[in-house]
C-alpha cells in the first residue's frame, strides 16, 4: 500500500463511522424489528446513527487540536530561554 491509501485507513470517513455504527446497533437492537418493523427501525437507526457519528468525529477534532496545542507552546518557552 501506498502512503495515501494507509492514511485514509486509519482515519475513518463520515460514511464509514456512521455505517459501523448503523451495524451495531441493528445488531443489538435485532429483537425489536418484530414490534417496530423493519423500515421503522432502520430509519431510527440510520438518525441515530448520524447524531452519534457527527459527535465521534466532533469530539476526535477537538482531540486532535488540543494535542497540538501543548507542543506549540512547550517550543516558545525553550525559545525564549
């Protein structure tokens, strides 16, 4: 693999995230597709799905920033000494 494809693999798309996401909770939520129906279920899904990817994706954004920023400011002291 090239530098390119090991680099979209480690950090997942919204498509993927929110797909992953869909599976397991049609897994777990299995028993109730009988009481709600099955197009009920996967459109609950598929809204549930969206919210908690959006707030995965959110929250890695600000991980990443926050990451960052110690680093910035640790280089700026041994600077200024």
């Amino acid at each position: 693999m090239n530098e390119h494809e090991t680099a979209a693999a480690a950090t997942p798309t919204k498509k993927q995230v929110r797909k992953e996401i869909a599976e397991k909770l049609t897994g777990a939520l299995a028993e109730y597709k009988k009481e709600l129906g099955e197009k009920k279920l996967a459109t609950h899904v598929k809204k549930v799905s969206k919210l908690i990817s959006r707030d995965l994706l959110k929250s890695n954004k600000k991980q990443q920033a926050t990451k960052k920023k110690p680093a910035a400011k640790t280089r700026q002291k041994s600077e200024k000494k």
